[in-house]
C-alpha cells in the first residue's frame, strides 16, 4: 500500500482497490468498465508526454509485492528485465525495501557469485551516456541551468547533484554551478576529482549565454524524479546512470586508486566494508552507530557463501581497523592516513567551513573508499551513510547489475536532506 508500506490483503497492484470495483459492479456494468479504461489511457499519455514536475511526495513503491505474496501474484517478469526497482535472478527484491541480498552462488561457479548483466541493460546504459554526453556539450546552443552547492557533508552534495542533473538533462541544458565546493582545493567544483562534464567555455565568458538559475529548494521537492523516457528502469537505476557520467575520475585521481590498489595488492573477490564512524555516531538524525562484531558476522557469512577472505575497509575511525585485523581468517585492506582527524562530534563539513582542517585530503580520501567501495565484489554497509549508498549505486552501474550486499540499518534510499521516510527504518530520514 503506498501509503502504510504494508502489503494488501489481496496481493492486487496498488493501483487496484479491489473493494471498490466489487462496489460498483464493473462486472455488470460494461460501459462504465469502457469509459474508466478509455479515461485512463488519456490520463497515461498525458502523464507521460509531460515533463511533469508535479509528481507525487512519494516514489511509486511496489512493497505490497515483494516476499509477501505467493509467486504467481508478485511483480510480473520479461525474459529480458524486472519491473523498475525490483532485482534478482526471480525479480523479488525491491530496493526500497531489501537490506539483505546474498544469492546461492552457482554450482559451477566454486563459490564465488558474479552478477550477470543483461545486453538490453547495456545498449541503454550506453544510449543514456551519449545522450548526456551530447546535451552537455551542445556549445552551439549556449544554454545553461546553473546549481548552487548546499552546506553539506560530500555524499550529500553529490546525491543532492543528482536531482540538478535530472532537470538539466530534461531541459536539454548544460548543467553547471554556482559558488564553490567546501572539499575543492584551489578548484571550485569537482573538477578536483572528476573528469570536466562539459568542454563548452564557462557561461561568465559568453555574454549571450542563456542562464537558467535552479532553485535550491527545488531537488528536495522533486527527489524521485525519473524522465519519462527512463520510468521503465526506475529510479535506482536512473541514480546510477547519472552519477556513471558526472562523476568519472580524473587522471591524478584513477592514479591514485590505481597506487592504493598495488601497494594493499588488490584482489579479487573482495569485501567493500564501509564502517562511518566520527561525527555520525553523535548525529541525532541517523540510526545508533553499529558495533564492529555485526559487520563482521556478515563477512563469515559471505566467506562462507563465496570463498572470500579478503576485505576493503573504508573507515575515518582507527579503531574499526585494529578490531578488523584481530579476526585472523580474512585478510584487510584500508588506505593508509591519519584518522584522527576524524575524531570529532563537530560535522565535517562545519570544520573545513571553520579552517580547522584540510579539505582536499578530506575529499581525496573519501572518493578513493568511494570508488574501491564501488569496485569490490560484495558490499557490507550501513546505508544511512551517504557514501556507502554512492559506492552502491556506482558499483551497478559499473557492472550493469546488483551485487551481493547487507546494509545493517536501512534499505536504499534517495534523498540527501533528511525528508524522506525510509520504509521499515523506524522512523529514520533519508
């Protein structure tokens, strides 16, 4: 039900009120039956011709369906794709609701589980990034919306971004931004990190330029949003597409995920761990911080599954590390810095605000966990962390397909300003 996220007592769409087409008589009245289905369809393409802004407070949710209801009433399954947000070889997770995912490996696959992605996937992967690729270089055109950095720790920055994205590629401009970000050095945006999004000169060098100022609340009324010609694919998988193109590293950055790599002597399979620890765990707003021994439980778990013993662990707190080393069945790897410059209840974003620390590194390090998270072959995470549901969201959309993953307090969720009830979290926000 969309409303009270609990299943309904017929397994119906919940779209379908059951109750009322009895009351009416549908049955009998074949007319009336008529009129709905042709008023519908109007509706429909209305809907989807629009560009359709007013969409609901909500994303559609299909919990009603998913481990709930016998197989011949869950969500209906092509030869080629599940329906939007539902994952799995029988297409029976659905990512608003899953916090568990660790599929039987195969028999001929001696443990290790490597997801499949489909063709279909592919080609519109593919399609998507040209697509972006074109509108964000479409210098002719001289078009820009122009976004503002919120205050904000760097996942949440990203994931805010994402919503700006979507209406600039909706509108068919070049998305570019006001003021500067807190984790740059002598850069202002990304570009520190991430490849340029645009090769067209700066709007303030080209004085006929036409600039669309985005309001900064608008991404937080309008989260969900999903161009219509990408609804059949969902939100999760709209998310991951766009932080595929925008957020690609730079050269100095793939460098140095490359020296990290060599010097921990990567190898697959591989655990991604992220444990957040430092100011999150005094931040009234997020589930209590999760004891070190849950997430390792997890990792016998997967051992066990897959025949994984090596582990990447993405920590600001020295602490997770020394506990990790002590269980001597797995083998741990972790960048090598100085965390004690995470030991703070003050937000993060607040002391670089205040000078009390260097942002560059600060960044630097966070997106190398963030890509290593995102290449490893099985995610242990907490999602109310924003970096850990980036490293997710960049992990399928680089593999094309869902990995096996446990987040130990939340499901996937989409928002970044705490305005978003999160279904089965007890109340937390996204």
């Amino acid at each position: 039900h969309p409303e009270t996220n609990r299943p309904s007592d017929t397994c119906e769409p919940i779209f379908v009120n059951t109750m009322w087409w009895k009351r009416i008589g549908i049955i009998r009245w074949s007319g009336l039956l008529v009129i709905a289905v042709v008023t519908l369809y109007i509706l429909y393409k209305t809907f989807s011709m629009s560009t359709a802004w007013s969409l609901p407070n909500r994303p559609v949710n299909f919990t009603s369906f998913a481990n709930k209801c016998p197989a011949n009433l869950r969500p209906p399954k092509s030869k080629t794709k599940c329906v939007p947000d539902f994952f799995g070889d029988l297409c029976d997770n659905d990512i608003f609701t899953t916090t568990r995912y660790l599929p039987a490996p195969s028999n001929n696959s001696k443990g290790y589980y490597r997801c499949k992605s489909d063709s279909e996937s592919i080609e519109r992967i593919e399609q998507l990034q040209r697509k972006i690729e074109g509108i964000q270089n479409n210098c002719d055109k001289n078009s820009y919306l122009a976004a503002r950095f919120p205050p904000a720790g760097l996942g949440s920055t990203i994931h805010y971004l994402t919503y700006t994205m979507g209406v600039a590629f909706e509108k068919e401009k070049i998305l570019t931004l006001n003021g500067k970000l807190i984790f740059g050095d002598d850069c202002k945006d990304f570009s520190c990190y991430f490849d340029r999004w645009s090769n067209c000169r700066s709007r303030s060098s080209s004085p006929k330029a036409d600039v669309e100022n985005l309001d900064v609340a608008f991404p937080i009324q309008y989260p969900h949003y999903v161009p219509a010609a990408y609804r059949d694919k969902g939100l999760f998988w709209w998310k991951s597409q766009i932080l595929k193109y925008y957020f690609k590293p730079n050269k100095f950055v793939q460098e140095r995920i490359n020296e990290v790599k060599k010097k921990m002597g990567w190898k697959h399979p591989i655990i991604g761990m992220h444990v957040r620890r430092g100011d999150s765990c005094t931040d009234s707003r997020r589930p209590d911080c999760i004891d070190m021994k849950h997430y390792m439980k997890i990792a016998k778990e997967m051992k066990s599954l897959y025949g994984v013993n090596n582990i990447f662990l993405a920590t600001d707190d020295q602490s997770v590390i020394d506990e990790a080393k002590r269980y001597s069945d797995f083998k741990v790897h972790y960048i090598e810095i100085d965390r004690s410059v995470f030991d703070s209840s003050k937000f993060i974003e607040w002391r670089i605000i205040d000078g009390d620390i260097e942002p560059f590194q600060i960044g630097l390090s966070a997106v190398i966990d963030m890509m290593l998270l995102s290449d490893a072959d099985y995610l242990i995470s907490a999602f109310s962390a924003n970096i850990a549901r980036l490293a997710f969201e960049i992990s399928y959309a680089k593999k094309g397909c869902i990995s096996p993953y446990v987040s130990l307090d939340i499901p996937w969720c989409f928002h970044w300003g705490w305005d978003w009830d999160v279904p089965n979290a007890e109340g937390f926000m996204c």
